[in-house]
C-alpha cells in the first residue's frame, strides 16, 4: 500500500487523468444502461464533479492528498488551454455553411440568455455585475459560466452557482427536445442549425437531437459549438460592460 502511495504521490497528474477518466467511463454508463441517454453522460459527470468537490476544504477534493494532482488539473491552466483549444478549431467558413439564420440566431440565443440568466440571478440576490454576469454565462452553457467568473474575479461560489446553472439548462434540453420537435417543426437540417444557435448547449442539444432524429445532430452541433466561443468573446467584456453602464 505504501509503494502505491508513493507512486501516485510521484505522479500526481497522471493519476488525476486516470481518475477523471474513470469518473467520465462510469458517469456515460449509467446515462447509457440507466437512463437510456435520456441525461448527457458529461452532465452526470459534471455533477459527480461538483460533488466530490465538497470532499475537501479550500481545494476540494485537491486537499486530500491522494488526489492532490486534481489541483493541477482542475485548475484553470488547464480548463483556459481547452477553452482556447475548442476556439481555435473553429473554422469561419463552418459557420458560413450555417448561413444567415445560423447566424442571427446564434446572436439572439447568446444575448436573451445572457439578459434572462442577469435576472434570474438579480432575483436570487446577486445585484453585482461580477455575479450576474457570470451566473449569466453560466446559463449559457456551463463552460462559459466558470471562464467568464475567473476572468471578472467572481467568488468560487458563483461560479459553482453558474456551472449548475449550466448542467440544467443541459439537463432540460435532453429531455424537452424530443418532446417539442414535432411542434417546432424540428424536423430538417435548417431548423436543427436554428435549434443549436438558439440553445447553445452542445451536450444537451447533441442529445436531444439523437433522441430526436440522428440526422440532425451535425447540423445542431455546428451552431451550439460556436456559441461557447462567442459566449467566451462577449460575455466577460461586452454584456458586462452593459450591466456596469445600467448601474449594477
């Protein structure tokens, strides 16, 4: 036991990688043999996540020593290089291919989330800019929630606020979309582009899409992609900006 010990003490990172790795296999298994995918395998994760994360104290989970590389790994080196990574895979003439309606409703879906998620968060008592801009963010989708906090300096609690915002809104997607398809007229590539702009959450809207129709998940997928990178572009400068200019 103690030769393990001092294996995963030497290599702490390696054994975080290995650990999330577990976390994420177990987390799509249940979404797949136990809900029937009907919930995001990255949702259920996301939510293991955030509870092993009151394990610790400042740290988490992190505080424990055999789990101290998850400080590294979970810290936000590593969470801004996949962030910019995800950005800068991003090919201009893709969302050319969306056209003008992918687009335009790439843009609404960005700012009435943002506006609406202000609100809700001015309703639960965070009045600041800082915090209603992030939990804004993270109604989102939940990456955009935790890059826009840091960014601005809000406490840890909102951004775990924003983060659960985001697996919600992750969540809801899932299951409302097979249910409101036919009535939306979701039945064609044009309108799942529309959907993905519009939604902006890729697990969710991927899911929801499968559960739908699986012809329709690239076309959803390529909107709901872009919006995490838009997101990551104006809600940390442009949307709070906005809220500092009304006062808040």
């Amino acid at each position: 036991m103690e030769i393990i010990d001092k294996v995963i003490a030497k290599n702490g990172l390696i054994f975080a990688f290995l650990f999330v790795g577990f976390v994420m296999l177990f987390s799509f298994l249940i979404s797949k043999k136990l809900l029937r995918n009907k919930i995001p395998g990255v949702a259920i994760a996301i939510i293991i996540g955030l509870a092993l994360a009151f394990t610790g104290d400042k740290k988490g989970m992190a505080d424990i020593p055999l789990f101290a590389g998850m400080a590294i790994l979970g810290g936000s080196m590593f969470r801004d290089f996949a962030v910019v990574a995800t950005a800068m895979s991003a090919d201009i003439s893709k969302i050319k291919q969306a056209g003008l309606a992918g687009i335009i409703s790439l843009f609404i879906g960005v700012t009435v989330t943002f506006f609406l998620g202000a609100t809700i968060a001015y309703f639960m008592g965070y009045t600041d800019a800082i915090s209603m801009t992030t939990i804004a963010a993270g109604a989102g989708t939940y990456i955009v929630g935790p890059v826009t906090g840091t960014a601005l300096g809000a406490s840890s609690d909102v951004i775990a606020i924003s983060v659960a915002t985001g697996v919600i809104k992750t969540i809801f997607t899932t299951i409302i979309t097979p249910i409101i398809a036919k009535r939306i007229k979701l039945d064609n590539p044009h309108a799942a582009v529309v959907f993905g702009g519009l939604i902006g959450t890729t697990s969710g809207v991927v899911a929801g899409l499968a559960a739908t129709d699986e012809k329709l998940v690239p076309y959803g997928a390529l909107t709901a992609t872009f919006y995490t990178g838009v997101g990551c572009l104006l809600y940390p400068s442009v949307f709070y900006l906005i809220l500092k200019f009304f006062g808040f």
